[in-house]
C-alpha cells in the first residue's frame, strides 16, 4: 500500500518470552507491569486515532481512552484533541453497545463493519459511532486505512492489537513502527496467539525491521523496531 495513502502506523504490543500475547483468560496487558501500562498510554497518545479489532474491545474491556491529565495536557500543547479517535474493525459486526467503549466519555467512535452486520446491532450502535459498512464480504483494511487519512485527518494511527488485526496490517505492508514489550514469562500453549495470531500460514514474504531502541526495567524489556522498506 502506498505509505501516502495512509497513516503512519505504529503497533504496541506485550509478549512473552516464548512469544505469546494472550493469557489463559485472554487478557492482553495483566501480564506485564505498572511501567507497561503506562508506556501504553504514552504510546497510545502519540496517535491521531487508536485501531482496535472486535475481540480486543471485547476480551480487554476497553474504553480506548486517556484519562491521564499529563498525557491530555501534553497532547493539547501540541494543537492534538486531548484523546485520540477511538476506532474499531468488525467483519461481522457482532458488536455489543454494552461494551466500555461504547458507554464511556472520550474521542469520537468509528467502527468500520461490513453488511453481515446484524440489523439490531447497527441500530444500536449507530447514535453512538460514526458506522461505515463495506458492501464486501471481508473487510477491506488498506480502504479502512485510505478513508482514516482521507476522511479524518488521521496521521498517525496506532494499533494495540490484537494479532489477527496485526497480521491484516502487516499482510498489506502498512506498518511502520513496532513497540514490543518482552515479559519475562512463559506461557507456552501451541494455539495461545503470538502476535500474528494463531494463523497457520507464513506470511507471503519475511517482514524486515532495524531495531531503534531497547530499554529494560525489571525484568522487562522495551523494544521498538522501524520497518525496512523492500
Ligand atoms: N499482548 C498484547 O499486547 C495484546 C494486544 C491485543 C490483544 N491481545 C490478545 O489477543 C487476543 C485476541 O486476538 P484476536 O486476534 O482475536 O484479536 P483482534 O484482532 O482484536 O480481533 C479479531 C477480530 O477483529 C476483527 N478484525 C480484526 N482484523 C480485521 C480485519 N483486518 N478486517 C476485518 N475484521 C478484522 C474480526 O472481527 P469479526 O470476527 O467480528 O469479523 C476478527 O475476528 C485476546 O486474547 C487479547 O487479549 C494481546
């Protein structure tokens, strides 16, 4: 995808040492420490908009929001609304209006779905997100990304996952920067997802990335890698 046609995109996940993302409960961030969660939301106010997929919003409980008086005041001295556009992708569009997102305060929502939404899901849903629904089958990422940079001004967007969404992003070329958190854990479980999922596929070609900085504090480590273009 041409890198003009979309944001510059920004990954944050945490993993563990044998690669895993999701715990037992599938909570994607109980495992790591205080000082992750607030890298997270340093992370997660560097975006004009935050992209989540369905089962992330779902399992984590998210409201997608920064609550943070010092993260809001430094986002406003740089001319940035103090929270970034909360932003969901659903094929199926089995969203539930019940969800944190959904019914806390904050950035405007939009959730991109497609037709197999059901019928009441979107009527529910729709006095509270701006609802683009594709025609398509299967939700096309690259127009989701055009229509964020087009539409809303988005420039930099960062995702938190989770890996089937990850993967989608990866899969078109559009990521840019990769922050990964490494916990000093094992979980093992040969169908507990990395980040890319539990897809049983290669990708199509290697991704290549140069590693710009690599920071420890406890038994964590802090990586954030940059894409080579190829
Ligand atoms: N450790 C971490 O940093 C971290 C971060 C995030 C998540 N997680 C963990 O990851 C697990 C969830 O994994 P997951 O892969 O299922 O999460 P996910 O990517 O958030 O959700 C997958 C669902 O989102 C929608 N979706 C994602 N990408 C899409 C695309 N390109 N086009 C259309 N729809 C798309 C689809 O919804 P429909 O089925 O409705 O079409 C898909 O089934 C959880 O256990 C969570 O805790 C960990």
């Amino acid at each position: 995808m041409n890198r003009r046609d979309r944001p510059r995109v920004i990954a944050n996940f945490a993993m563990t040492a044998d690669g895993k993302v999701s715990t037992r409960a599938h909570t994607p961030a109980a495992f790591t420490s205080p000082r992750d969660k607030r890298r997270l939301l340093e992370i997660r106010a560097l975006g004009d908009a935050i992209l989540v997929g369905r089962n992330t919003v779902a399992t984590d409980t998210m409201s997608m929001r920064i609550r943070d008086r010092a993260l809001r005041a430094s986002r406003r001295a740089k001319g940035l609304p103090a929270e970034p556009l909360r932003v969901i992708v659903s094929a199926r569009g089995n969203l539930d209006p019940a969800w944190k997102v959904f019914r806390s305060p904050g950035a405007r929502r939009i959730v991109f779905s497609t037709r197999q939404m059901p019928g009441a899901t979107r009527r529910a849903i729709l006095p509270l997100c701006e609802l683009h629904l594709f025609d398509a089958a299967s939700l096309p990422i690259a127009e989701v990304l055009s229509i964020l940079r087009r539409d809303h001004d988005v420039r930099t967007l960062v995702c938190e996952g989770g890996p089937t969404l990850f993967r989608s992003l990866v899969e078109i070329g559009a990521l840019d920067t990769l922050h990964l958190t490494v916990a000093p854990l094992i979980f093992g479980g040969r169908d507990a997802p990395t980040l890319t999922g539990t897809h049983p596929d290669f990708l199509a070609s290697i991704r290549h990335f140069r590693l710009e900085s690599l920071r420890t504090h406890g038994g964590e480590c802090y990586l954030r890698y940059r894409a080579i273009r190829q």
